[in-house]
C-alpha cells in the first residue's frame, strides 16, 4: 500500500513539472493562483487548498495525460455478456485502458494537448461516475487512496510552484524535453526531468 502511494503520485508530480515546464502560460496561471491563495505564507498549507481551482484542473489534465498506472487493476466478469460486439465469457480477466480512455478523441476535444482550462467548466471529476475520466478506476473497487493521494499532490505541486521559479537546465529547450513514456504496470517518465529552481522572493 504504502509504496502504491508513494510511486503512483510521485509519477504524477513529475509529468506535472514536466507538462508545466513546456507549457508556460500554464505555468504562470498556476504560480499567480497559488501564490495569490497562500500570499506571505512560509508554504501553502492544506486550508490554502480550497481557495485554488486551477490546480486542481491542473492535476485532472496531467492524470488524463499520463495516469500512472495505464492499465487499471484486473477485473473479472461475472456473467456472459456482449461488448461491442464481442463475446466476453463469465471468467474473463478484463483489463481498463485508462490511458486510452484519456485520450480517446470520442470524448475529448484535442486529446493529446495539454489543456487544464478543459476541467475547469466541466463537472467530470475521479470519483469513478465518468467513465471517460477513470485514473482511479470505478466502482466498489476505486482507489481507496484516492482522497488522500489528490490532497497530497495538490500540497507538493502547490508548495513546488509557490515557493520556486523552474528553469530547464543550461542551453537545453523546453520543446526539446522528452516525454516519451516508459509501459509497465507504472507509467513513468522514459527520460528523468531535470530542472533548474531558483527560490522565490515575495519582496
């Protein structure tokens, strides 16, 4: 339990820095929210949470774009059925493809860009009721660290935003950074991020 926690949102952490770090107008409207909520704070702390929004649509976007685990728990069927035309026989392991379900253009406008503003009008949300957004799969059986696991990236994402400025390292480009992703059980960024931070001053 403990290291299903730890990895799958540290996996996020990192495809949020890297998401921001190419897009920075993205980058801009995130640091303005979070520091304009937690304004002459040491760190943003958990009650600054609910003053942000776009964090939060931030978050959605980049689970979208790369859940950390892209083929969800196995499930199995308990009776004989027909999908899409397909016979699925009671017994049959059945695995989700939420990566593909993210990205699948049936539901999402431009589903390879990254575009936060996307979730900010929009009501879909993790709880396992839209199906076309499923990062912490469905039913009885959803994350039972779903809660747990969104406040706390919410916090380190906010408090990496609001207390440093990031850089790409030396003469490197942002349109040179590579988000290639690795398969597995995990999905991890293929190459690691390097940034450079430089700390904030609220002078």
């Amino acid at each position: 339990m403990f290291a299903a926690g730890i990895d799958t949102s540290y996996i996020v952490l990192e495809w949020s820095m890297a998401e921001l770090i190419r897009n920075p107008k993205v980058m801009k409207k995130l640091q303005s929210e979070v520091r304009g909520a937690a304004t002459s704070k040491d760190r943003v702390r958990d009650d600054d949470l609910s003053k942000m929004s776009y964090i939060k649509a931030v978050i959605k976007e980049v689970m979208r774009l790369h859940p950390p685990i892209p083929l969800l728990l196995p499930r199995e069927s308990t009776e004989n059925c027909q999908l899409a035309g397909y016979r699925v026989p009671k017994g049959t392991r059945v695995l989700v493809n939420a990566w593909a379900i993210g990205r699948d253009p049936n539901f999402w406008e431009e589903p390879d860009e990254f575009k936060p503003e996307r979730f900010e009008s929009s009501n879909v949300d993790y709880k396992g009721s839209d199906f076309q957004f499923i990062p912490f799969g469905a039913g009885r059986r959803i994350c039972p660290g779903m809660s747990f696991a969104v406040q706390n990236m919410e916090l380190a994402l906010a408090n990496l935003v609001y207390r440093f400025d990031w850089e790409m390292p030396g003469n490197t480009s942002r349109d040179e950074l590579d988000m290639t992703d690795t398969p597995g059980l995990t999905s991890h960024k293929k190459e690691r991020l390097d940034l450079v931070a430089q700390l904030f001053s609220q002078q």
